[in-house]
C-alpha cells in the first residue's frame, strides 16, 4: 500500500474551504478525497489547542485504502475564526459540526456510509454529536478520551473553573498537561510545540463547557446504539474512566482497547506503536462500513 504524507497527496485529490456558521463565524475545513470511490467518510473531530492537519497518520493510513477523511479546525483553532481557548456554549462545537456534515460532506457524498472519529475534546463533541443526531451516523471511534479528567489535570481545576467562567470567563489561562503528554515520540511533540497553530492556553469558560459536556455525554452515553470503538494509552493523562464509558453505552456493537505505555495521541505515538493503533482502526473500520 502507498504511504503518503498528509499534503504529498495528489493535490486534486485534497479540498478545503470555510464554512459560515450559522453565527457568522468562518470555519476552516479540509479533505482528503481518495482515488476511488469512498468505501465510508470519515468525520474527522480533533482535540483541544490544535487542528484538523495534524492528523497525518490516519491520512496515510485510511485515504490510500479508500476512505475519505474531512474534518474541521474547531471555532478559536487553527485556521478558523474565534478567540483563541474560548467558546460561549460547547453545543456551537456541536452544531458546528452538523452544519459541515449537512452542507460539506453530504453534499460531497450521499449515501455514504459516515463514520465520526473524534480525539481528546473531539471525542466529546463526537459522543454528544452521537447521542443529539443518531441516525447522521454508522459508527463512532473515540481517540483519547473517557467519562471523567484524567490523573493529569488538578483537581481544583474542576470547581475553579466553574467559578471563574462566571467572573472572568475570556481569561486566559496555561494549559494543565505539558507538551510531552500527547507522545514518547520526541519529534511528534517537537512539531507540536513548534506548529504556529497549535496552543496552550485555555479560558475558564471553554474549560467549564468541557467538564459539563464530558458528564453530560457519560450521563447520556446510553443513547448511543451505533458500533462504538475506543483506542486508548494507558499512559494519557488527560481522561480517566474509559470502562465506564464503554458500560455505560448502548451499544451492544463496542471495543476497548487499550495500549499499554502509550499517551494522550495513541495515533501519534513511536512508529511501531503507532503502526499497531492504525492497523487496529483500519482493520475495525473494514468490518464496520
């Protein structure tokens, strides 16, 4: 199989474009289109700080094997619109990304089958996008995530932040988790650091929305009935409970795996493990579309 790297694809065969949201605001957006028909889209979701061209890894893997990947960069990330770390309510993450589904990737698309992945604060916006629009979906696959913070983020923060998103809810304030939390590989977290528009600040607002969304999606997990797959390092800090979040779906179609020493970015981890994560979402992918 060919292995591109995520822009030396055939440069007919990547689009882009921004999306007015239903408040103005421009989103980014981005596609890797393979060379034949699509067996399946993927709906690429990505984390907090960062944007949807980091995912190069998954690209490599899944385009050349006949699936398409779009995905947006979140409003306040990468090339789209917003304060940078603040958001006023995290259902416009959530209506975000149904508006891309029903005006891009449809439109692109229909009738194919659609598959939402979604990584760290993606997941969330994945698992509630699952449990508020059911039927948009064939499965969900979940990088990074679970139903509580993980060991990594203070405890104080939880009420802190509730508190401040009141009274200062734009300020700004240092990412919890450093750089090296995402991999062991030295040259991912470089090129993280490094990248332009990756960041690590956060407000107090944006942080609450995260800690409600992350309990409501847990509460509500058992709306989910689609095949549920969740690729999780053992090492990640970020988010705990993964058990819990697999009882608690509605599917009767789910996985946890669970790799054992890698961190927050499992897809991004040392190549030969990096290469067992892919080959594990390639192949449930296969069964699933």
């Amino acid at each position: 199989m060919r292995r591109l790297k995520e822009d030396s694809l055939n440069v007919l065969n990547v689009r882009e474009g921004n999306l007015r949201a239903k408040d103005s605001f421009s989103v980014y957006w981005k596609a890797w289109i393979p060379e034949v028909k699509p067996k399946a889209v993927i709906h690429l979701i990505h984390g907090y700080g960062e944007h949807a061209s980091r995912y190069g890894t998954l690209v490599n893997e899944l385009v050349p094997a006949g699936y398409a990947i779009f995905g947006t960069d979140h409003r306040g990330h990468g090339k789209s619109d917003g304060t940078r770390g603040y958001v006023e309510n995290f259902q416009d993450f959530i209506d975000d990304e149904k508006q891309f589904s029903d005006e891009v990737i449809k439109q692109a698309f229909p009738g194919i089958p659609h598959v939402l992945v979604g990584h760290s604060m993606g997941s969330l916006i994945a698992i509630n996008f699952a449990e508020q629009f059911p039927d948009e979906i064939k499965a969900v696959v979940l990088f990074g995530t679970g139903s509580l913070p993980g060991k990594g983020v203070p405890k104080i923060l939880v009420p802190l932040t509730r508190i401040l998103a009141t009274l200062l809810p734009k300020i700004r304030m240092k990412f919890p988790l450093p750089p090296e939390f995402i991999s062991r590989d030295p040259e991912v977290v470089k090129a993280y650091v490094n990248d332009p528009l990756v960041y690590n600040v956060i407000t107090p607002r944006l942080a609450n929305e995260m800690n409600k969304l992350l309990a409501i999606g847990a509460k509500n997990a058992g709306r989910i009935t689609k095949p549920v797959l969740i690729l999780h390092g053992s090492a990640d800090t970020a988010f705990s409970g993964q058990k819990e979040l697999l009882d608690a779906l509605g599917s009767q179609d789910k996985t946890l795996k669970i790799y054992d020493g890698l961190r927050h970015e499992a897809f991004n981890e040392l190549p030969a493990d990096r290469a067992k994560v892919l080959a594990d979402l390639h192949t449930w992918l296969d069964a699933h579309v």
